[in-house]
C-alpha cells in the first residue's frame, strides 16, 4: 500500500540528484563533446549500472562501514580523486585542430576510445565517487522505510539505475545534435579545457574534503 508513495518521492530526490552538477555531468559533456554520441552514451549507460553498486553497498551494509570507518572513505575519496585528477589532466591537453577541413569523421574516430572505454570510464566515475554512496545509504536510512520488503528495494535500485541511464543519454543526445556537434567538432576543445578545469576542481574538493572531515 505504500510502494507508490515511496516510490514517488524517491524519483523526485533521485531526479534532483542526479540533475545537479558534478563529476557524472562532467564526464558525459566532456565525451559527447570530445567523442560523439555513441561514446558519450556508453559512458552514461555505464554511469546507470554504478548506481547498482552502490544500492548493492547500501542493501548488504558496507556503506555504513565506509560512513564509519574515517580511513576507508578516506581511501575510497583519494581513489575517487586520483581519478577525476588523470581524466582532468587529459582533458586540459586538448588541443585546436590546425585546420577546419581535417575534422573529418574518419580523421576524428582515430582518437575516438572504443564503446568498452567509454562505459568503463562512466562506471568508475560513479562508482569511485563517495558522495553517491553516501547519498545512497541516506535515502535507503532516512527514506525508504525499514519496513519496506527486499523485492521492494531491488525494483527502487533498478529504477534508479534505468533513470540515470535514461537522463545522461538523453543528455548525450541533445549535445550531440548535428548542428551542435558541428559547432563543437571546432569548437570542442575548449570545451574539453573547460571540463577539465572542472574535474581538476572535483578532484581537489574531494582531497580537501577527504581529510577535513
């Protein structure tokens, strides 16, 4: 009798999470940017499918171990960290094209990572990301109630998987329109600067915060 109400008002904390800014965004902006469309959607199928790991971590309590044990959160947000930091680097590199002719699509799909990169780049980035985990054990502690059955929870975790999928590829879709992407095909590397600024800046948030907590 409650699963619905239950179940709304955990889209609506999920849907205003995973809207927010932060290294998931990144990550697919700088893909769909950079890469295209395909790239940019098996990086956020792969953001989907780290939800479960943290809905896993959530179910079975070691979420609760990391909350409570200060030098394995630590480890896990260095980890994180280190991450968004190599990615950043990478995408501060990023240099113009030496003319506008080269940006053919055969030129541009020889730096283009492979569909097994891209997922795996997406899954690491949630899955390493500390915050999302405790976001995770908040709303499975505060929301959902303990009283709620098992099955239950599976069918809120796989939807939150489906919907965050669903939303960066929708994402990914949008700026990978073809008039937008011809803009960014020229135009894309300062875009990837950008993002890299910001991912440096991810990674140093989670350092300071890493050992300030």
């Amino acid at each position: 009798m409650l699963f619905w109400p239950e179940f709304l008002l955990i889209a609506a904390v999920h849907l205003m999470a995973v809207a927010s800014p932060g290294p998931d965004f990144a990550i697919v902006l700088r893909y769909a940017v950079r890469f295209g469309r395909k790239q940019a959607v098996y990086a956020s199928i792969g953001i989907g499918l780290a939800i479960l790991l943290h809905v896993t971590w959530s179910l079975v309590g070691i979420a609760v171990l990391i909350k409570t044990t200060p030098w394995l959160f630590k480890t896990l947000s260095l980890a994180a960290a280190a991450y968004l930091f190599y990615i950043g680097v990478q995408a501060l590199r990023s240099k113009a094209p030496a003319e506008a002719e080269q940006l053919s699509e055969h030129k541009i799909a020889d730096a283009v990572p492979s569909a097994g990169k891209s997922f795996i780049a997406g899954f690491i980035t949630n899955g390493l990301n500390p915050k999302a985990t405790l976001f995770f054990l908040s709303l499975f502690a505060v929301i959902i109630s303990p009283d709620t059955p098992l099955n239950y929870k599976v069918i809120y975790g796989l939807y939150m998987s489906v919907a965050t999928a669903a939303w960066f590829c929708m994402l990914s879709v949008v700026l990978t329109h073809t008039k937008v992407r011809g803009f960014l095909l020229l135009k894309g590397y300062w875009f990837d600067r950008v993002m890299g600024g910001l991912l440096l800046a991810l990674a140093m948030h989670l350092v300071v915060s890493s050992f300030s907590s």
